[in-house]
C-alpha cells in the first residue's frame, strides 16, 4: 500500500493520482516547489529594485526558468498560467487557488485570503487546453478571526483536487493580532498538525527560530505533527547560494522535512543563474545529492527546454 495515496481518490484514478505524485517528486515523495504567487503576494517588490536583475520584472522570466530548470511544480496563480501557457504547456504547474496583497498591515486587519477559481475551472482548463497541470494549492491564516472560513476553502480544496486526482498544497502561516511570533516552533508544529487534518499532501510552512536563526532541530516536532503530510519550508528572501543550500540539506536530513517552496532565491537571479540554483535545489531534495554534489552537478544538469517552440494554435 502506498503510504501516500489518500483515500479519498477515487478508485478508478488513484494511478493518476500517483502518476501526478510521482512526476512532481521525482518519485522520491520529496517536493521541489519553485514558488510563482509573489506576484499578488508581495506585489512589485520581489521583482523589481536594488539587486534585482531587470529580467525578473517580466512575468516570462518565472516561465523560462521553469521551463528549463529541474522543478517538481511551478507554482502561481491560474490567471498568470493562462497567459503563459500555451508556449510553455509542458511545464509541471500547480495552480494557486487564492491570494492577497501585502497593503494592509496585519496589525489593522487579520488577513484573509479568499478563494478565487473552483478545482473545477482548474480540471476544464487543463483538459481543454492540455496543461501540465499536477496540483492545485491554498494559502490559510491560522489565528486569523477569518480562519474558520479559510479552513472550510481549503478542506474542500483538498477534497476535491483528490477527487481528481491532483495533489493538494497548502501553505498555512499564523498571522494575526493574536500571533506574536510567526517563527514558534510549538506554533508551527500546530500548523503542520492542521495540514495533516485537512488532508493535504504537502504542508509548506515558516521555518523554526531559535535566537532569530532557523533551527533545523527544532523543524522535527513539525514534520512529526504532519505525519504523512509532506513538510515544505519556506524558502524566504535571496540570501547567498551555499548558505541557502546549507539550510535547505539541513531541513532535510536533520529536520526531516519533505522539501522546499522557493521563490526569491531563485527568480532573483539572473536566467542562467536562476537555473543553475533550481536544479541544485532539486539535486538536493530530490536527488539525494551533498551540497557539493548539487553545485558541481547544476550548471550542467539542464533540461531541454519545455517551451513550445511552435506557438500552440488556438482552439479555433
């Protein structure tokens, strides 16, 4: 029995179920998540300023790294897909369900991040236009006084991306007036606890701090509390390359993590480079390889290119 495959698939799908699985971990139950939903999240501020290559300000950036690098699932929003997607069909897509910006301060309102498309317009989308869409996912708000209707949003997200077959991604972050540190240990192994009871199959959360540093010993109470929901961390903003790489291997092998949601510390780059860190990235968590293994190997390791080069005609 695969210890991975929720009950709530249909019979009759569960080897699409474990197909769409497989594809996005490599067959290795770990998840490389190169994250896309900045956009709306942060607004303008991930993609254009100080150190910022002038590339990243072009949405296509995101879709030419995904289309080049080793990921598991490029994550945005579904409007942004459709724009992109018939040169860039091919590329492992998890489609986020919601967001929000960042304008209003948590201190005046608590968030809520609102559910935008149904898994239905996701299923349609991708059977009409023949996307590689693997995954839908949903961000909540625990501590939130709209938690309870995000918590009902992402129940019925899960349920019904297994319904279809799709994985199901959840990143779940305590946010509120209520929520004094987003970076608790106990706190975040509550929200993975949560991710296991809403079904998802990866529960991408804030990484534990210990005198303001990740502390990857203290990711073991999460990954445990999230039973066989796969724990992602988040990657954060652009650091240096071997520190990344550093904290990632040790959320892995010491934290017992299942992966990563990275966004910044790869888009902030420029194109060769953007690559040259996703597939180190995935050496790492899907491979199985040492950091020194992943740095050497990247540069090299580069997928033929997933673009459409012969732009997809359209249905009429």
């Amino acid at each position: 029995m695969n210890r991975y495959l929720p009950a709530d698939v249909p019979c009759d799908k569960e080897s699409i179920f474990l197909e769409n699985f497989n594809k996005a971990t490599g067959s290795s139950s770990r998840l490389m998540l190169f994250a896309g939903d900045q956009k709306v999240e942060h607004l303008n501020n991930d993609f254009f300023g100080k150190d910022i290559p002038s590339c990243d300000n072009d949405p296509e950036h995101l879709f030419k790294i995904a289309s080049a690098a080793n990921i598991g699932v490029f994550a945005t929003q579904f409007g942004l897909i459709s724009r992109y997607a018939r040169a860039y069909p091919d590329i492992p897509y998890l489609v986020k369900l919601n967001a929000k910006t960042n304008i209003i301060p948590y201190a005046d309102k608590d968030p809520y991040s609102q559910q935008w498309l149904g898994v239905e317009d996701v299923v349609r989308f991708k059977d009409e236009q023949k996307i590689n869409i693997l995954g839908v996912g949903y961000t909540l708000y625990l501590g939130s006084q709209f938690e309870h209707a995000m918590l009902r949003e992402a129940a019925n997200i899960v349920h019904k991306a297994h319904q279809n077959a799709l994985i199901a991604v959840l990143w779940i972050y305590p946010k509120g007036k209520y929520i004094e540190d987003e970076h608790d240990a106990h706190l975040i192994a509550g929200a993975a606890g949560v991710g296991a009871a809403l079904g998802a199959d990866f529960v991408k959360l804030k990484v534990p701090y210990e005198k303001n540093r990740p502390d990857p010993y203290l990711l073991k109470e999460a990954t445990q509390a999230a039973g066989t929901t796969g724990v992602l961390c988040e990657g954060g903003a652009k650091v240096d390359e071997k520190v990344f790489l550093r904290e990632l291997y040790d959320q892995i092998h010491i934290g017992n993590s299942r992966g990563n949601g990275t966004g910044r510390n790869i888009h902030q780059r420029e194109f060769k480079e953007a690559v040259k860190m996703a597939n180190a990235i995935y050496a790492i968590t899907v491979e199985g390889y040492s950091i020194e293994e992943a740095v050497i190997t990247a540069p090299t390791n580069i997928l033929k290119i997933r673009r459409s080069h012969a732009k997809k005609k359209s249905c009429g």
